[in-house]
C-alpha cells in the first residue's frame, strides 16, 4: 500500500531537519568553545594584536583560494535562496570558521553570527546533495532551515533564529512553507548546543522586572514613549551610518590594493593605528564581557556606571574597517556593543533607565542593518523579557525604517529579476501559501 504524501513529506522534513539541527547544533557549540578558548589566549597575551596583519594575510590567501563565490558568504546564501544556481558549497563552513578564529585570535573586532550562519547553510547545501533531484522550493527552504539553525544556536534565540531566516531572505514575504522547518531546525539547534554544555551570555535588565515602578512612571508614559522614538531615530541612523562606512571601505579598499590577499593586511595595520590612536583595547575582539571590570563591554552597558560618550562611535570605527577589509565574523555582536553603549549614554541623557535603553539599542540597530526587526524584537524578548516586547518593538521598527540600505547587497536585488519566471521560484503569493 503506498504511503501517504502527506506522511512522506512530514518524515522528509522530520529527517532532514533532525539531521541539520544535530550537524549545526554541535558546529555551533564547537564554534563557540573555540571562540571562548582564542579570546581568552588574546586576553592573556595581548601582544597577538600585533600577529594581526599576519593573519590578515592568511586569510586573505585563504579567500583568494575558495574564490570570491564562498567568500561572498552571507550574500550567497541570499542569493541562493531568491534564484538557485550553483548551490552552497560545503567548504564555506571550513573556510569561514577558520576565517573567524585567526580574526579573533589575534584581536580582530568582528563577530560571529555571520559565521554561524554560514555554517547552517553550508551544511545545509550538503544534506541538499544527498537528496536526488531536490526541488528548487525544497533547496530555498532547507537552506533557511540552515540559517536558522546557525542563528538559533550561536545566540541561544531560537524563535528568532527562525524569524531571522524568514525576514532575511524573503524581501517581507514570508513563505509559510518554511515556517515548521526553520522554527524546528532552529529550536533543536539550540537544545544540541545546549547538551554540548555551551552557555550563552545572560543579561540582567533590571529597570525590565517593574518598569513602572523604575521610572515612578505608567509603561506608556511620555517618557517611555520619547525614549523608544528617540532612540529608534538614532539607532536607525547610526545603523545607517555603519553600512555606509563598511561599503565605503570595502569600495576604498578594492579600488587602491589590487590584491586582494593584502587587503586584510592593511586593515590590520589601520586596526592596530586605531588601538594607538584611541589608547583603548575595548574595542577589539567581541566585546561582550572583560576580566578588566573598567573595560567597556556589552554587559557594563547594561550596569549603571561611566560609559564613555563615543564609544559606540569607535567600536563602529573599529569594525568597519575589519569587515570592509576583509576579515571574517559577522556583525551582530559588534553592532550590539554599538546599540548598547549608545543606548546606555541616551538613558543618562534621556533619564530613562541604562539598562532599558540599552536593550533597545542593542535590538535595533542589528535590525536596522540587516532589515530583520520583526526577528531583532523577538531576540530582544527571549534575551531580555517578553514582558517589555513592545519597546523593542517600536525602536526596531522605527531604526529600520530610517536606516537606508541593509549591509548585505543581496537583499537590494530585484526580486523579479531574480526569480526569471520560474513559477517554482517565483516570489510567493498568497495562493502560493505566503502572508
């Protein structure tokens, strides 16, 4: 008696994703202990800084041996979504993590989301050839499944992993096809890198608990209200500011150094020149907590205390020039540094609490870069407290719009050039099942 399609399909998927998640799950979770292990043997020998231009020379050795089509990284991963053609070569995930561990090893200030991200995919486009005459709906969703997962893992966010897929390759139209395996791929990447025994960051937003009673003020007070449509302005802006700045290097760097391998070898001087002219080490590396409890970090962000007011300014410095050179990572983490200093530096002007204004700032203007505010509002909810949802939500919403172009060209592209007809590929309606 044959099987139901139906029955068959679920399996299918049940499988797939079952596969995936376990692959990047324990990925992620080895990913992450490396990161751990490289950034504690910077923090112990400093003097690896100077070992930067060095490692900007392997990797950009590296990046000139994989080919610009898996250095692209994340803007593959788009485009292969939007319009299959070649497919995600299981190489990227080599590639990159051994990208981001030289990056960080020696001080680079980059960050990591990107790398999981690439690895999911990556791994996605293998189980993708295993699987005879994959369909190209099929392809498209195992590799948002992939991005999810990667997302999910690293951050320990697994709703938003799945959003993050949909939004950020769906130009808004999100294809509740791929709903089940993104939400799953996600959330069982999450539990793998859990049972690894890897723990993500917790942050403590006190002001968040009562919020009311932290600012002698209802929820929906003018002050709230001001504070989330401030800060969504400024955030947005200053999401702006760091995609104009990271193409502008990478448009500096590609017209004055012909070689491509040397790139990173001038971005890690200019990175080093930064650490002299500043006189300040904060703004190297991820910057998410410090044995040193006067560094500027992440999670000082969120305590009470002197902030410097340009911090943000040179952590975005800092990271434009790594990125538009050519070093790897991502730049969730360094644009979290950059909201929550500027968010904790407006709760002081505004008199709203640090911490509240922080967590804004740290949820928007990833949102505003990457255009996932839907999935930076669901992040800041599982890391901060669904409770206060709705202040994410207006200052993601608000960055977003007013942020201009997002950092991965990708998602400019034409949806309708890119699809070429193909009515499998085709942008999804809602008799196609999207909303």
């Amino acid at each position: 008696m044959p099987m139901n399609p139906l029955i068959r399909e679920i399996g299918k998927w049940a499988l797939l994703c079952l596969m995936l998640s376990v692959l990047t799950g324990s990925a992620c979770a080895f990913f992450l202990w490396s990161l751990e292990q490289v950034t504690h043997l910077h923090a112990i020998h400093p003097n690896l800084l100077w070992g930067l231009p060095a490692a900007g020379l392997a990797i950009g050795w590296l990046s000139v041996q994989v080919g610009p089509e898996i250095n692209s990284g994340n803007k593959l991963l788009i485009r292969e979504i939007r319009h299959r053609e070649h497919g995600v070569p299981f190489l990227m995930a080599p590639f990159v993590l051994t990208a981001t561990l030289l990056t960080h090893l020696f001080g680079g200030p980059a960050g990591r989301e990107g790398t999981a991200v690439q690895m999911g995919g990556s791994i996605a486009g293998g189980l993708a050839r295993l699987i005879p005459r994959i369909s190209d709906r099929d392809m498209r969703v195992l590799l948002m499944a992939g991005i999810a997962a990667g997302f999910g893992g690293v951050f320990g966010t697994p709703m938003a992993g799945a959003i993050f897929a949909l939004e950020l390759a769906a130009l808004g139209r999100l294809e509740t096809r791929a709903v089940v395996p993104c939400l799953a791929a996600s959330i069982l990447s999450d539990v793998v890198c859990d049972a690894w025994g890897i723990h993500h960051t917790s942050y403590v937003v006190e002001s968040l608990v009562h919020p009311a009673a932290a600012l002698r003020l209802t929820p929906l007070s003018g002050r709230l209200i001001l504070g989330c449509v401030v800060g969504g302005v400024l955030f947005g802006l200053t999401a702006r500011l760091f995609v104009g700045m990271t193409h502008k290097v990478q448009r500096l760097f590609s017209r004055w150094i012909k070689l491509p391998l040397l790139r990173p070898v001038v971005g890690g001087c200019l990175v080093i020149a930064l650490v002299y002219l500043t006189g300040s080490r904060d703004f190297l590396g991820l910057g998410v907590s410090s044995a040193d409890p006067s560094a500027v970090t992440i999670v000082r962000a969120f305590q009470p205390g002197s902030i410097p007011n340009w911090s943000w300014w040179w952590k975005l410095v800092f990271t434009a020039v790594t990125l538009g050179s050519g070093f790897k990572g991502g730049e969730a983490t360094p644009l979290f540094f950059v909201g929550a200093t500027l968010g904790h530096v407006l709760g002081v002007c505004l008199g709203i609490p640090v911490d509240l204004m922080a967590a804004m700032g740290f949820a928007a203007v990833f949102a505003g870069t990457t255009h996932t505010p839907i999935a930076c509002s669901v992040m800041a909810g599982e890391l901060f407290g669904a409770e206060s949802i709705m202040y994410f939500t207006a200052s993601c919403l608000i960055a977003n719009r007013l942020s201009g172009a997002g950092v991965y060209s990708a998602q400019q592209s034409d949806a309708g050039k890119l699809h070429n007809g193909d009515p499998d590929t085709a942008p999804p309606t809602r008799e196609s099942g999207a909303v």
